[in-house]
C-alpha cells in the first residue's frame, strides 16, 4: 500500500488550497483515493492557509494530516510552525526567495526554491505555487503529462482556459528549478 501524506503552507494569496486541490485531482486521475481539508484564518488575504492532502491506494479513513511525508513551506511562518511535524524521513520542499533559515532537521530531504524569484522573472507573479509543485512532482517521479494536464483542466475553470500554458509553463520551470 502506498499514501503520501501532503502538507502546503504559507500565506492566504499564495495559491495553496490550489496547490493542494491540484494534487488530489491529480491522485483521482491517477485512479488514487484522496482527501482534501483546507485549513485558513479568518482574514485569507495575507492570513495563514494550509491545505492536507492525502494521496493513497486504499480508502483514506481520516483527512487530518498530522505527520507529513511532504511538506511546502511557501513562508518562515509555515516552516516555523511545520518543520518538527514532519515524518522522518520525509521532503520538505520551501520557497528560498521567502524563507532564508536553513532546516534545523537532519532527517528530512529539504528542496529550496526559489519560487517567488523565478514565478517574477518569468512575469507569472501569481505561480510560485505551481513552480513549486513542478519541483515535487518531479521529485516523486509524479509528473506524467497526461495526468497533469488532467488534474489542471479539473482545477483551472473554462473561463480561465487562458492560463492552462502559463502553469504548464511554470510546472515545468519548478522541474527544473
């Protein structure tokens, strides 16, 4: 039996309850069974948001992710307040342009990058989130073409079809960040 238990964090505006309902589409296209649970503070705009994500070839019984395989960390806030939960050797894939510290943790993969920086540069301000995800699903050996471009017709709605290249776009420059 295979389950990956997900953690995103970070700011509200940073595209992570996004980030997290792409990749339980992205499960369900894969025939998987998934959970999502969307977690933010009453402000959303700037506030914090997390979103758990389980991902696993049996039925999942609870959605509460309280030790993460995978944790993304898009602020210091978020890794600050996550870094210990994660499971032993777990990843830990964070923003660099925003968090600076390194992971006090040993027993972690840790992925830095710089995802902020390279979504401005790239004049896609709104898709670190997804530059990010383009790093994890390449890291998990997830980013099969077929199975993203479904989970992103799911998450992306006909009326803005228009950004289906940008995040393609920035899924494959997060690859290869």
């Amino acid at each position: 039996m295979s389950t990956t238990q997900f953690l995103f964090s970070g700011f509200g505006g940073q595209g992570i309850l996004f980030a997290g309902k792409f990749v339980a589409y992205k499960g369900l296209t894969d025939g998987k069974q998934v959970s999502w649970l969307p977690s933010y503070g009453p402000e959303m705009r700037g506030g914090t948001a997390s979103c758990s994500v389980i991902v696993s070839d049996e039925p999942v019984g609870s959605p509460i992710v309280s030790k993460p395989d995978v944790l993304v960390a898009m602020n210091l806030p978020s890794l600050d307040k996550f870094e210990s939960a994660v499971a032993p050797g777990g990843i830990i894939f964070m923003d660099s342009t925003l968090i600076e510290r390194d992971v006090a943790r040993t027993d972690v993969t840790v992925y830095k990058v710089p995802a902020t920086r390279l979504a401005s540069e790239n004049n896609m301000p709104t898709l670190a989130n997804m530059i990010l995800l383009g790093k994890i699903l390449s890291v998990l050996g997830e980013d099969t073409p077929e199975s993203v471009d479904a989970a992103l017709k799911k998450v992306i709605s006909a009326k803005r079809a228009d950004m289906m290249d940008v995040n393609r776009k920035a899924l494959a420059l997060g690859a290869e960040a």
